[in-house]
C-alpha cells in the first residue's frame, strides 16, 4: 500500500539562482525523505525560525507558486507526484492552516468566511449548512459576528473552521493552536485525534507547546541542527512518543532548576537595587466599567486595580475582552461608561509605559536590528546585556523584517524593555516561541526587575502554560 | 435579526444607486431638485434605511462644506447652492450602494453568472480598503505606544508609518493570495452558492416605487428641454 505522503530528497533553499552550484547554496533543508500513512497523527517541532514553515508550504504547494524558492526533489502524494502541481491542484487532497489568521480572512461574517471554500467546491446548500452548523459548535463562533471584532484567537479558529470545512483527508496545521485558549485547544485536538482515528484522516500539526500535543500524535518529526555543511536542519524521526515525553520532562525539570537559580541570583540583584520600602501606589483603577463593541458587551460593571509592583495575568477564553482591556488601559478606545483612572497622564503613559503588542512587525522599523534596539533605549549597557541575552549578536546589521517571526518576536520585545519602562504589558508574548526563546524572554523580564528603580509592575495575556508561572503571582480570569 | 435595509436585492440596489447618482447630477439645477430629493429620502425611509442614511450625514457636512466653500470662492449664491445639492445627490445615491452587503452581491453576480474574477476581485477591493484602514490605525497605536510624535520628530515618525504599513499591505496581499487558492478558489469553476438571492416582493415594490418616482422628474426634466 502506497503512504498517504512521501517526500523523497526534497531540498529547499531561498538562493534563487537557477544556475548556482548546489555546493555554494544555503539549504534549509537537504535531500529530506519520510513517509506518513493515512491516519497517522503527526507532530513537527523544531525551534523558531528553523524551517518547519518552509517545509510544510512546500507540501501543500505554496513553495514555490506563491512563495520563491529553489526546491528540488519529489512529493508524492496519494502515490502521485505533485513536486510541479499547483496550489489548487494540491488544496483538493490538502487542506492547510497558516499562521497570522487575521491577514486570510476575506469576508466580514463568520458563516460567509467558514462557507466560502465549500461554495469553490461546488458543495450543495444544505450540506454546506450542515457542516456550517457543525463547525459553529465546535468554534463557538457566532453565525454573523463580524469577523473584524475577533480576537486573536478566535480569528485563528475561524481559519481553523474554514478548513475542516473542505473535507480534505489530509491536514497540516501551522501553529493553530497559538492563540487559541486551553479549553478550545483541548477540543481542535480532541476533534483531529477522532478524524485521524475513525475517518482515516492524517494529520501534520506544527507546534512548540509539545507537552499539550504529545498525548495525541503517534509520531514525531523534530527539526535539529543539520550537520551537513550549508544546510540548517534536517529531521529526527521519533517512533516512541512516551521515551520523548520522559526526555522532554526531564528537560524541562532540568531547566525550572537551573531557571530557579538564575531567578535567585536576579532577585539578589533586584533586593540590592530596590531603595525604600516597596511602594504599593494605585497605578491604574477601573471602576464599574461597561463596554460594547459590535453589539457585544465585553465588560459589565468590571472593577480592578493595579498597583506599583503588581504582577499580573489576564487569563479567558477567546474573544472575552484581554486585548480590549489593555487597549482601554492604554487609552486606544473609550470604555461606554465607567471610570477608568491612572496615575499617569496621557504623555506620561507614553514614556513610563511599554507595551508589546501580538504582532511585533508594527512596532519595527528602523533600518537594522541595532538602529531598532538604540532607538528608545537608556542604557547601552542593557542593550548590550539582551543582544547577547536574545543572540542577536549576527543579526545587528540586519533589516528587523528580515527576520523570521520568532526572532522578531524577541526584537520587539528587547526594544520596548530596552526603554525601561515602570510598567509592562505583555500581549501573547511567547506566541509561537519555542521553549529555549520563552526561557531568554523571561530571563529578560528578570534582569528589567533588577535594573528598575521602582518596583516594575506587569500585567500580560497569555494562553502559555509554559510561561503563565513565570509572568505574574496574580491572575484575573475574565469570562464572557 | 438581519437590518431592513439587507432586504433589498443586491443588483437592484447597485442599479438604482447609479441611477439617483446620475439622475442626481441632472437634475440639480431644477426648480423641483428638492422635491426629488425629498420624495426619495421619504422612499428609502419607508423601507428603513435611516440608519445608512445616518452614515452619511458626516460626509454630507464635511464634504458639503468643503465644496460649497470652495465655490464660494468667485462663485455666486446659487453656485455654492448647486454645489451643496451636488453632493446632497451624491449622499443619496451612496445610501444605496453602501448598504449593499458585498458577499449578497458576489453572490447574485454569480446567478447571473458573471465571472467570478470580476466578482470576488470586487469583494476583495472592498475588503482590502477596510483591512487598510484598520492597519493605519493599528500602526498609528504602535508609533504612539513606542513614544513618537510626529511634533517632535517628523521624518521618524513618517518611518515608523510607512515602513510598516508598506510591510503589512504585502504581507496581507500574500496572505489573501495564498488564504484565496488554499481555499478551492478558481476563476475556471462555476462553483455554488450558500444563499441564493432572489427578487422578493419587498424588492419588486421598491421597484415600482422607485421608478414612479423617478419617472414624473424625467418627463418634467424632458419637458424642460423641450
């Protein structure tokens, strides 16, 4: 029996010269070959930025129609060669899901979204509403919301629903999980371990969070280091997803130790830094608040403070206001009634506050990494100490949009930290990290607690199990 | 609940829409151009458009004054008059185009068989002016929130808009390409529809309506040609 999928020496570089020597080309990857069988459960992982993307968009065709680079090489799949095929020759037996959902979504309802593909394909109405209706239970995703007042992650289940829609027996998945809360995780892999199981269907899902995944998949592709000369990283097979779970354990106990540590040394640093006793002002107060977009109503009569100091977490579902909350705290939006009050001004907001925001290609644009890293900072000497930090060193002359989206990711938030600000927010900032760059990021935030003159106070959002200890002692749940 | 306005078919709106428009420009030197006016504000209330027709009054006061103004300029009284109802006529038309829901329209082009390349490259014309305009106010939160004024430094403030705005318009053309084939979508396929819309009642009684009171301003507008 033929593999579902079969890629056999297939290499990729992003040297685009036709007639380049192989031997002076940089290969992200070099004569790759695996097989995967219908219904397999598939796990890619592999640090940021080490090809995963590149891979997976040369299985479904993307490289090198909508995206240049030099492959070479075949895939097979259901036993035929598709090395030379289009996208929509490809999209009618794989069905993908990419990362940055909002840059996808075409329509302004949810429904015309999720139905648009089965409309392509032809399908009739009542089964489209069928498997609309399907799709809306499994989301939560509201029939006509409007898709501009998504969430993040709510907008990253809508592509999700979009594709599951089409029926494709075979999926590969880039990070779908990355904004997406615990619960709605749990269910999209409760859902693809059934389709893998009882419909055959095979299933490739890019992920860093490995522990929550592990569970589910029966084999595991990990990109490493190649040791190839010119060629970044080739693939490990690992057949024993349960000796992987004990090593990952292990390591990760590993880690938490040598991180306590380090912490311990920081905080030495932060108690010799701090002068006076910790002050406990009120720095921002919300009382009773309301506020409606799109017909929503996101708070109701939502009372909180933060004070000089506070660690925060802001935990929820999808779609329950985290992002609005910051947005209101920042002074983007109006809440439609309430008191929202701060002990900062508006202009002092700008200078004493440092906020990373989801997406960090917003917050970059100067001509290289080190211009982008100087702009707003007041030390050298702490630039210094998160370019080596974030291994940035290679990188400085480097335009920031160059590079890939975890090293980006960094970027943006060792410019903002690099400003020294007295409180931070923290929007997802480890979306799509893997765990080495969740541990430098957080690292980070330790050494910004050593250097600040007052106590720093973070509030953050996030969904990282990963990270949520190491981001605050208090949590607000929001719901919706 | 779906809003009144969604009611009315797609193509009949976009039609009539550009028929007020014409008719609009037309007619704005009549005598009667307010009766025209005010006998089509009554139609498009009698079918609830009210909450479009708020839209645009924005519009008709910032644009109307802007062009009224303008006029003044070495225009005479009736001029910045003509002016105004120019853009009055404008307003009006928009209330019907606007209200258009762009996925109602792909659609109904596509009963009527137009190809789908005119239809949904439309729909995504309208889709990418409104993903642009909430990456530049996306963007303008982003200079803010990393301490630029364009007061103080005008030349890194232009930076810090344009680089990532240029970034974003390619990124999200990308996407919407590669969002577009992953999904199934093909000039060639005919493809099918999730709703079909057809000509209701509602909208066979705003014909009427809208073409008997159309037609008395074109044979008074005729008779004054004559």
């Amino acid at each position: 029996m033929k593999p579902t999928l079969e890629v056999k020496n297939l290499s990729l570089s992003y040297n685009l010269e036709e007639n380049k020597p192989n031997e002076k080309r940089l290969w992200v990857f070099k004569d790759l070959s695996f097989q995967i069988e219908e219904g397999e459960f598939i796990l890619l992982t592999g640090p940021s930025g080490c090809g995963k993307s590149s891979l997976i968009n040369a299985i479904n065709g993307v490289i090198p129609n909508l995206k240049d680079a030099y492959t070479e090489g075949y895939i097979y799949i259901l036993g035929n060669e598709m090395a030379n095929s289009s996208v929509r020759e490809r999209t009618k037996i794989v069905g993908s899901v990419f990362q940055n959902p909002r840059e996808q979504i075409i329509f302004d309802e949810v429904a015309d979204e999720i139905v648009f593909p089965m409309e392509n394909l032809g399908k009739m109405p009542q089964e489209m509403q069928t498997t609309l209706d399907e799709l809306l239970s499994l989301t939560g995703l509201a029939k006509d919301a409007k898709t501009a007042t998504l969430s993040g992650g709510e907008k990253q289940k809508l592509m999700t629903a979009c594709t599951l829609g089409m029926g494709q027996k075979i999926l590969i998945l880039d990070e779908p999980l990355a904004n997406m809360d615990a619960r709605a995780s749990a269910e999209l892999l409760e859902l693809l371990k059934k389709l893998s199981e009882e419909e055959s269907y095979t299933v490739i899902l890019v992920e860093h969070r490995e522990e929550m995944i592990l569970p589910y998949v029966d084999r595991i592709f990990s990109c490493v280091d190649s040791d190839a000369e010119n060629v970044c990283m080739e693939i490990e097979i690992r057949e024993d997803v349960e000796a992987y779970r004990e090593e990952l354990r292990t390591a990760v106990e590993e880690a938490a130790q040598k991180k306590a540590l380090e912490a311990e040394s920081v905080q030495m640093q932060s108690l010799k830094n701090t002068k006076g006793p910790v002050d406990r002002e009120i720095l921002f107060s919300v009382e009773r608040l309301d506020y409606k977009i799109g017909g929503r109503c996101l708070f109701n009569d939502f009372s909180w403070e933060i004070r000089r100091g506070e660690e925060w977490v802001v935990l929820g579902d999808n779609g329950c206001g985290k992002t609005t909350l910051f947005r209101l705290l920042n002074d983007f939006i109006k809440p439609s009634a309430g008191k929202l009050s701060s002990l900062y001004s508006k202009k002092e907001k700008r200078k004493k506050l440092g906020y990373v925001l989801q997406n960090p290609d917003y917050q970059l644009f100067m001509p290289s990494v080190r211009s982008e890293l100087y702009l707003s900072a007041k030390s050298p000497d702490f630039v210094e100490e998160l370019i080596r930090l974030f291994k940035l060193e290679d990188m400085l002359d480097r335009h920031p949009l160059s590079l890939s989206e975890g090293q980006k990711r960094k970027l943006g938030f060792a410019c903002i930290i690099a400003n020294e600000p007295e409180v931070l927010f923290l929007d997802e900032p480890t979306v799509g990290l893997d765990t080495a760059s969740v541990d430098q990021l957080l690292h980070a935030l330790e050494l910004l607690k050593a250097r600040s003159k007052k106590p720093l106070t973070v509030v953050s959002i996030s969904h990282d199990k990963r990270a949520i200890p190491h981001l605050g002692n208090q949590f607000l749940r929001l719901s919706k | 609940m779906n809003k009144p306005e969604k009611n009315i078919h797609p193509i009949l709106s976009l039609v009539f829409s550009v028929m007020l428009f014409a008719t609009g420009l037309l007619f704005v030197k009549k005598p009667w151009f307010v009766i025209y006016l005010a006998a089509f504000l009554i139609l498009l209330l009698l079918f609830r458009f009210e909450r479009t027709m708020l839209r645009t009054i924005p519009f008709v006061l910032i644009f109307g004054a802007l062009t009224a103004g303008l006029t003044a300029v070495n225009g005479t009284p009736s001029d910045i008059l003509y002016a105004f109802y120019r853009v009055l006529a404008l307003a009006l038309a928009a209330v019907l185009s606007i209200s258009i829901k762009p996925i109602r329209l792909v659609r109904a082009f596509n009963q009527l068989k137009v190809p789908r390349w005119i239809s949904l490259g439309l729909l995504i014309v309208i889709r990418f002016m409104q993903i642009f305009y909430e990456e530049i106010q996306q963007i303008r939160q982003a200079i803010v929130l990393r301490g630029i004024r364009f007061s103080e430094t005008p030349l890194l403030w232009a930076r810090a808009f344009f680089i990532p705005l240029i970034v974003r318009v390619l990124s999200i053309s990308e996407g919407l390409a590669i969002s577009l084939e992953t999904r199934a979508f093909s000039t060639e396929l005919e493809g099918s529809s999730y709703e079909t819309i057809d000509f209701k009642k509602k909208d066979r009684l705003f014909a009427a309506l809208f073409l008997a009171c159309l037609l008395p301003f074109i044979y008074l507008s005729l008779g004054d040609l004559k």
